[in-house]
C-alpha cells in the first residue's frame, strides 16, 4: 500500500490529469447499499456515506486517485491490495480489488501518452 501513496502522491503533483482518472468511476461500487460520496478507512452508511473501494463511487468523478490514496488508509497498510464496502455492514470486497480497480483504470481511462508517464 505505500507504494501506491507514493505513486499517488508523484501523479497528483507532476500529473494533475492523471489523478483524475483513477479510481474516480462507479464500475466498482459492486452491491454496495449506500450512495458513497467519499474514501474513508471504514465504509460508512450513516452522516457522510464512505467506501474504501477504488471506484466504488456514487457519483464518477467527484474524487481523485490521491483521495483514495489518503482516504483509505494506504499508508498505514490499510485496504490494500482488497477494498471493503457498506452492504448492511461493512464487507470485504473480492479478493484484491483495490489492486485490480487501480490496474483496470490504468489501462482503460488513460490515454498512450499518459500511459507512457507511468510506465
């Protein structure tokens, strides 16, 4: 997980266009039951509704790849490289979600050129 704050970090300030694009969608919210509009350690349904699911969002585009970064706890080896999420409680996404949602938004929302960058 502190690799990837690292690497979150270094696009977030040399690579603004790049941090929009990671785990900033919906395709991950999965059966989640609440409508989560924030990254937080431990998902939340009640006050302000939290994921700790890379694009586990509400709403696409409403949070950057370095607020799932901080959000999640990643720094402290939280929610990495599996994501959890709120259905009825909080749930344990499927093995390795986190890791495999960052890698999906890689490949599928960044152009070749943002490509190169973070190969």
């Amino acid at each position: 997980g502190k690799d990837i704050v690292q690497f979150a970090d270094a696009v977030k300030i040399s690579h603004s266009e790049i941090d929009k694009k990671v785990c900033t969608g919906t395709h991950k919210k999965g059966t989640a039951d609440n409508t989560p509009t924030e990254y937080g350690i431990e998902p939340s349904n009640g006050g302000t509704k939290t994921t700790a699911q890379c694009s586990g969002l509400n709403a696409a585009k409403t949070k950057k790849f370095s607020d799932f970064a901080e959000g999640v706890g990643l720094k402290d080896n939280k929610n990495w490289p599996t994501g959890k999420y709120h259905k009825t409680s909080v749930q344990n996404g499927d093995p390795n979600s986190n890791a495999i949602a960052v890698a999906e938004d890689l490949v599928k929302e960044l152009t070749p050129e943002e490509k190169t960058v973070v190969a």
